[in-house]
C-alpha cells in the first residue's frame, strides 16, 4: 500500500504559501453554522428540537428501508 508522502494540510500550506493567501480563508470562521453549534456550541433551547428533528429523520428512514424491500 502506498504510503502518503504529503499531508493535506502540508499541501494547502504550500499553496497558501505561493499564492499569497492566508490559510485562514480555507477554514470555518462563523460560529453560527450548523456545524458549530453541533461541536459544543447548542444552545440549551435547541437541544429538545434538535432531538426532535433526529427522531423523525430516523422514522424517515426506517418509512424508506421498508419502501425499499416491499418494491424489491
């Protein structure tokens, strides 16, 4: 198996370097995105919503794998 001779950052940082952009502009600053309020960053209030909204999402996809076997 090959082996990565480069990381990913290592590449961007090279990139950033000859580029002359700062390597901040590649990364997520806001902390109002969906994906930082779900690193720590919830509220309290939207817990309760959140767990709402995963429960019917997985409902969701239980409707859909029993769609999926009674078509096949």
């Amino acid at each position: 198996m090959a082996q990565l001779l480069f990381t990913p950052l290592y590449r961007l940082n090279q990139f950033c370097d000859k580029a002359h952009y700062s390597i901040d502009t590649f990364f997520v600053k806001s902390e109002s995105s969906p994906i930082m309020l779900l690193m720590g960053k919830l509220r309290e209030t939207d817990k309760s919503k959140l767990m709402d909204v995963i429960n019917r999402i997985r409902i969701r996809e239980k409707y859909y794998a029993i769609s999926k076997r009674c078509e096949g």
